[in-house]
C-alpha cells in the first residue's frame, strides 16, 4: 500500500508540474536582438559594474530597425505610448525562475498601441543609452507597428 501511495503522489507532482509550464512562445530572436544581446557587464570598483556595448552593437546606435517581440507593460492600461519589448511573453514571467533576464528595449510610440499577448513587429530608431543614469539601456523611439 504505502509503494503505491507514494507511486501515486509522484505521478501527481509530475501532471501538476507539466499542467503550470508556460506553452512554447514563437522565437522572437533576430540579428538585431542578437547585437542587443552582445551588451554585457564589466566590473568597475568593488560593488560598481559597467555596461559595454562593443562595436558591433555600437554600430545600430542611432539606425532604424525592426524588432518582433511581446508588449511588457509598464503602467496600469490597455493602450500604450511607452512599454518594454522582449524577447518572451509575460506569461515565462521573466524576473522569476531560472535563467537570466532576457534583453528588453523600452518603446516609446508615435502612436498608441492596444495591448496584445500576441507577438508585434516594430520599426524605430535604436538608442543606446551608455550614460550610466539607470533608466533603459535600450530605447526604440518614433516606433510604429509593423
């Protein structure tokens, strides 16, 4: 009795484990966000790091591009000016788990947006932000929907 208790427990931690998995998004990966992603962090001082951007990320500064990604609200709505855009939806809840945080650009619209949990495409003039001040590192500015 007590082999298939725990027999029984076990294959219930499994289902109730596989049923809380978030379903596989569509990969949103593309040239541009792998230049975003070549962003790394360099330690300065103890206890002080500093972001490097290298050349090849460097380059896109100021150039229009097109990103695919998922809307990552930063205020309460359901029509944005200004959000975050990554790379995964926010249902693989990107601040918890395991793994790092995944590159995010912050967005800044001509025009706004209704909330959508479905991939978007946008075009906008990439900014990198290398002053050090602890807003974005990454904006996407004048973006509009593709």
């Amino acid at each position: 009795m007590g082999k298939r208790l725990l027999i029984l427990i076990f294959l219930s931690l499994f289902w109730l484990k596989s049923k809380a998995q978030v379903q596989v998004h569509t990969e949103m990966r593309t040239v541009y966000w792998n230049l975003i992603g070549l962003r790394y962090e360099k330690q300065i001082k103890p206890l002080e790091w500093k972001s490097i951007f290298p050349a090849e990320l460097k380059a896109i500064n100021n150039k229009t591009i097109e990103l695919p990604g998922f809307i990552i609200p930063t205020k309460v709505g359901n029509k944005f000016s200004e959000f975050m855009l990554s790379v995964v939806p926010i249902e693989s809840c990107p601040f918890c788990g395991s793994g790092d945080i995944p590159s995010m650009v912050e967005v800044k619209m001509l025009n706004p947006l209704l909330w959508t949990n479905k991939p978007i495409k946008l075009r906008g003039k990439l900014i990198i932000n290398d002053s050090g001040d602890k807003r974005s590192e990454f904006f996407l500015v004048n973006a509009v929907q593709l």
